[in-house]
C-alpha cells in the first residue's frame, strides 16, 4: 500500500527522528541526518521537491503494475 505522506513529510520524519536519538543508528547515518536538516533550514539553498515526487510515483506505479502482473 502507498502512504498517503509525501515522500518529503516522510523523509523529513526520519531525519528527525535520527536527530533526535529516536532512531538507532550509526554515528555516520545521525550525521547525514543532522547536515540534512541543517541545510534545510539553510536560506542558501531551494529545495523543491516537484519532480523528485513525480518520479517517484512513476516508479511506485510501475513496481506495482509488475506485481499484479504476476498474480
């Protein structure tokens, strides 16, 4: 079944949990987590996430497709 989040709302949510020690993880993984988030609340940057979304739902739908395909 697909989320109805976005797939930014879903990511956003891990990172947070990573930063927040919710999640246990390595060292390297918190980092990454900590940078994302510190970039975006960076005004350097414009994160859109349009397209990022499109594609994939293309690609969900297309996972699927191959799954019923073989029922």
């Amino acid at each position: 079944m697909v989320s109805s989040k976005s797939n930014e709302a879903v990511v956003l949510e891990y990172a947070h949990s990573v930063a927040e020690s919710k999640k246990i993880v390595g060292k390297e993984i918190k980092q990454t987590c900590q940078r994302f988030l510190d970039d975006m609340n960076n005004s350097e940057y414009d994160f859109r996430t349009r397209d990022a979304e499109f594609v994939i739902k293309v690609i969900e739908k297309m996972v699927l497709l191959q799954i019923l395909k073989k029922v």
